[in-house]
C-alpha cells in the first residue's frame, strides 16, 4: 500500500482497458499503481483505439508484444485461455464505453 506494507502474497497481474499515450485517466492509474507497487504488475493492455500506437505505448510500458492487444474484446478472450491471465482490469476508456466494457 501506499505506507510500504505488504497486504498480499504477490502482485495482482492486472491489465488496462484505454489509458493510452495521451490519457489523463491512464497515467493517473499507472502513476497510483506504481506507488504501490506490491499490489499489482501491469501485464497486458488494450491501450488504444488504434492498435499499433497501442501496442508501442504497451511495450514502451514494459507490456510484452504478445500481451498488448488490438482490443478489449480480444484482451478479454485471450487473458482467459492464460494460466497466468490478469486478475485486474482498469477500465480508462471515455465514461460512455464503460459499462459494455464491464459487462464483458
């Protein structure tokens, strides 16, 4: 957490839905999760509606190729068939895409 103490055994594998190069929202959970950074890894992304600028903010994150997706749905599906699939999405798309999001 924010104070240093370790609450959970390991890093939740965690995802982001949005929250590409130029998003506000984005950077402020990037920013929030590596303050505390014994409670989440960022793992894969959906970061942006166009997917190569998506996949090269993603790698440029530390995101490996592979785990940077062209989309929500296919981030979603593919994160499923994982054994070490993410445990945590942020959903850092505009407020009128959120609920879809979610519902998927």
């Amino acid at each position: 957490m924010l104070n240093g103490e370790k609450s959970i055994p390991r890093p939740l594998r965690w995802a982001m839905i949005g929250g590409g190069r130029l998003s506000q929202v984005g950077y402020k959970h990037r920013s929030g999760a590596l303050r505390d950074n014994t409670a989440f890894q960022l793992v894969a992304g959906a970061f942006d509606i166009d997917a190569a600028r998506g996949r090269e903010f993603g790698v440029n994150l530390g995101v490996p190729a592979e785990r940077c997706y062209d989309n929500y749905q296919q981030l979603l599906e593919e994160e499923a068939k994982r054994e070490n699939g993410v445990e945590a999405v942020t959903i850092a798309t505009p407020n009128g895409t959120h609920f879809e999001i979610a519902r998927a």
